[in-house]
C-alpha cells in the first residue's frame, strides 16, 4: 500500500524532463542582451547551469547575477555604450541631409568604416582569449554541454569552434547579414535583401536592385569583414580554416515568425521564436495606472525609441511633444534627452517603462516604436497598431514588414514634421482596420501548440542531450558555387543536348547530301 505514495514522492522529487546541464554563453551587449536574459533565466529555472562570458567594458551585462555565473575577459570589445553612442548619432546626423545617392553612399562607408573598428577589436580580444591558457583551460575543464551565442557579432561563434562545444543560435543577424542568407536557400526574386525596403512582390526592377544590393553586400563582407580574420583563422585554426563555415551551428533559434516574416525557404535546424520575449501583462506601478486611468475613453499613446536611441535632435523632439500635445489621449513616453520646450500636460516622460505590461493593457491605443524586432514582437503579442518612425539598420524593413500586413503606418522622421506626425498618428487611432488587422497578427501568433520559449527551450535541451543535432545540419556550404548552384550540370546537359543536335544536323546532311547525288545520277 505504501509503493504508490513512494512512486509520486520519487516523481516530485525528480521531475520529467529536467537535466542539469551546463551552459556557455556568449552575448552580444545592448537591446540583443535584452532577449538572450530572457533565454538564461529559463534555463536557470530549469536547473541549467550557465556561465556567462563577458568583457570588461560590457553595457548592459552585470558581472554579477542569480541567474548566471560570470566569467569577465580583462578585454574591450569595443561595443560599449559610448561607442553605440557615437555611432548612431552620426547615422542619425547623415540621414538628416536628405535622400540622395550621395547619401546613402555616405551611409554605407560610415557603416563599414565603424564595422573594422567592431571586428578588429573582437579580433584582439579573441587572440587575447586564444593566448590566455589558464582561462581556456578552465573553460575546458568545466566540460560545458553546449555553447550559447548571439551571431550579430562572431566573437562567440569562434570562441564555440575553438572549445569544440555544440552550438546553439539566438539570432537574427549574423555579422554577414541577415541569418537566413546564411543558412538557407534564398532566391532574389522573391527574398528581399535588408535595406532594400522591398516585399516579397517585386517588380523587374525591383528585382534587379535587389540582386545589385546582394552583390554589393557580398562585396562589403569580402573586402571589410574576411581580411579581418585571416590572420586569426590561420593562427588558431589551420590554414584550411574558412570564417563563412563556422556559422554552421547545430541549432538556429530564429527570433522571427512567419506572421511577422514574408513566406521563404528554410532548413531542419532553423527553429522560429518569435515573440518568445513576451508574456501576459503584469500589474502596473501605482502611479503608471493611476496615469493610464485617468484617459478616460480616449485611451494612451506610448512611444519608445529602443535602448541605443534615448534622444532625438531638439526639432524633432519639439514636433513630437507639439503634436502629442494636440492629441486627446494621454501619453506615456520613454525619452532621456532635454525636455521638449512643447511638451504638453498630458504627457508623461520616463526613462523606462514596463514596455510589455503597458501594451497589454487594454487601455493601450497606439505604439510609436522605431521598429525593433522585439516591441515589434511585443506589439505583435499584445495586438495594439503600430506607427513606426524607422531610424537606422533594419529597423525600416521591420517595420515595412508590419505596414505591408496592414497593421501599422511608417512615417520617415528625417522629413516629418508635427503636423505629418499628428495626421499619421489620427489616421492609425482612428481607422480600426490598423488595429483589426494587428489583432488578427495576434491571433495568428499565438495559435502555436507550444508557447515560443517553450519551444527554444526544448531545442536546446534536445543539443544538450544528444551533443549537437548533426543530423539537422546540411553539408551544402561545403560545395563550391559552380556546384551549389548546378552549373556543371547545366553545362554538361547543354553539352549533351548541342552533341545531339549537331549529330542530328550531321546525319540530315548526310541524307541530303547523298540523295541529291542518287538524284543527279539517275537524271
């Protein structure tokens, strides 16, 4: 009588599914941290350990956590706050003197000229990493089961081959783009590069800009990215050793879904997440509710620029308070410049805010984001329209991607004003067709037989368990593209197919040829 009570009290001492593994992380600072703190608490609740391996400039990335143990490189990667800083403000300032090829091109050499800066001080610190033989050898030691990292940046990607650990992606970009180019078969026809602004219904021309981008992209990677690592590939990997091929992980955690993504090819070990970062609205602070009660029936406008952008040039700002100020609806926004001179009362200015508990209230009308992935995924889960004011790297295509669904409207904020602000912001809030067909994203996106972070999670402990998922990863990256792309073949068929022809044509002459002969006898 007393073995059933044994059974259930061995069951909740060991619940199923649960394998203490041990976990190596290798973040990218700034908003990318943001999703992958979300991944290590899990895996933390889970009973994972994880070590987290920083350097000493880090931004957003405490050395010291409940979730994780931190292992702190004596090395800048470059990527700090002042740098991100700097960075954006001078986009920000080239954008702002208008569209022109001139300064797109101005866009482009500045975007390559701060990508040597980043890859050559990831460089530096990877061979300070690489010569520092107590800390690989602790890292050794520590027989990790799996190496965790964000490919923006390649640091961690190098870092996984060197220790020879299998290798998870929390990704969206690699530092060749964005990640299904990849990994995936992506035709140009219908597969739009990022910064092209296009869907996947493109015109001839359109096409053919998209196929010129690719090329100049490709291009960058071989003339600013490559020559970077050379010297490190050599050193540390052998002479054989090629920097495109380490990207092929045993798992790719795609933080997109195809309600939010145009339809495109993908592979076995891509597994999509989107929205993973999102969960059902918590309480709000006492005086934030208090705040958003009071709108009465008119409702709240929140706005947020993301984590790299905390300040707009003062005429920009001046015409957004100066617009809000017109509008019946309280407004919460997230802003840590100077305060605007027109700033009305009914707005409130914060330098953070509970982002995802305040769209999931109900009171929430309209979002004016810049068009981050992840309050794009937010906005998404909650279902409340967006207005979009892109400024910088993908952030227009994201957002083109939301407009193209129907379920929000971008505004280009280097020729908006206040009175383009206040009719875009009224046309969103008061045509219910935004909002309708944002709500219907939201329904799409959570119709999943498993909740997003559910599925990472079991993807990573399924690595974990069988130490790697070879068997999802395909080999074609190994092929030249003359094969990749069944140019031999087509060649040696076109070989075949004009070897006939030219018999064919050979013999009708022979025929001819001797008939006319009999012809001319006989007469």
């Amino acid at each position: 009588m007393h073995w059933p009570l044994f059974w259930i009290s061995l069951c909740w001492l060991c619940p199923a599914g649960v394998y203490g593994g041990k976990v190596l992380v290798f973040p990218v600072d700034g908003s990318h941290w943001v999703n992958m703190k979300v991944i290590i608490e899990e895996l933390h609740s889970r009973g994972h350990h994880v070590s987290v391996v920083r350097p000493s400039d880090s931004w957003y990335i405490k050395e010291t956590s409940p979730f994780y143990t931190s292992v702190t490189i004596n090395s800048n990667s470059g990527f700090d706050e002042d740098f991100i800083t700097e960075f954006v403000t001078q986009l920000l300032k080239i954008q702002r003197e208008g569209k022109s090829a001139w300064t797109r091109f101005k866009l482009e050499m500045e975007q390559a000229q701060k990508a040597i800066e980043m890859h050559g001080n990831i460089c530096t610190m990877l061979e300070e990493i690489f010569e520092n033989k107590e800390l690989i050898q602790s890292l050794h030691d520590a027989k990790y089961d799996l190496f965790l990292t964000d490919p923006a940046l390649p640091g961690g990607v190098i870092l996984a081959r060197y220790l020879k650990l299998p290798l998870v992606f929390n990704v969206r970009w690699t530092s060749q783009g964005e990640g299904h180019f990849t990994i995936a078969p992506s035709p140009l026809s219908y597969v739009p590069m990022t910064g092209t602004e296009l869907s996947d219904k493109m015109s001839f021309l359109e096409r053919l800009l998209n196929v010129f981008i690719f090329g100049f992209a490709e291009f960058q990677i071989a003339q600013y990215i490559l020559p970077i690592y050379e010297g490190l590939m050599k050193k540390y990997f052998g002479p054989d050793a090629d920097y495109l091929a380490m990207f092929q992980a045993d798992l790719w955690l795609m933080r997109v879904d195809f309600v939010f993504e145009f339809p495109r090819p993908t592979m076995p070990n891509v597994v999509y997440m989107g929205g993973f970062q999102c969960k059902p609205a918590k309480p709000l602070p006492q005086h934030l509710e208090e705040f958003v009660q009071s709108s009465g029936e008119h409702g709240v406008i929140i706005m947020s620029l993301g984590t790299l952008i905390g300040e707009l040039p003062p005429d920009l700002a001046n015409g957004i308070a100066a617009a809000f100020a017109k509008m019946p609806q309280k407004v919460i926004w997230r802003y840590k410049g100077d305060r605007p001179a027109t700033l009305g009362n009914n707005t409130l200015m914060v330098d953070w805010m509970p982002q995802n508990d305040l769209l999931g209230h109900p009171k929430i009308k309209l979002f004016v984001a810049h068009g981050g992935t992840n309050g794009i995924q937010e906005a998404i889960y909650h279902g409340v329209p967006i207005l979009g004011l892109p400024l910088i790297f993908d952030q227009r295509d994201n957002l083109l991607r939301i407009e193209a669904r129907g379920a929000g409207k971008v505004i280009d904020i280097f020729t908006m004003n206040e009175d383009i602000f206040f009719q875009g912001s009224q046309e969103v809030l008061t045509n219910p067709s935004y909002r309708m067909d944002m709500e219907r994203l939201s329904r799409l996106h959570r119709d999943q037989p498993m909740k997003p972070l559910d599925t990472a999670l079991f993807w990573i402990e399924f690595v974990m368990r069988h130490k790697g998922a070879a068997h999802l990863r395909t080999e074609s990256y190994k092929m030249p593209l003359y094969s990749y792309y069944s140019v031999d073949v087509i060649l040696f068929l076109t070989g075949v197919v004009l070897v006939i022809l030219g018999t064919f044509a050979a013999l009708i002459k022979r025929l001819c040829s001797v008939c006319c002969r009999t012809k001319t006898k006989c007469d």
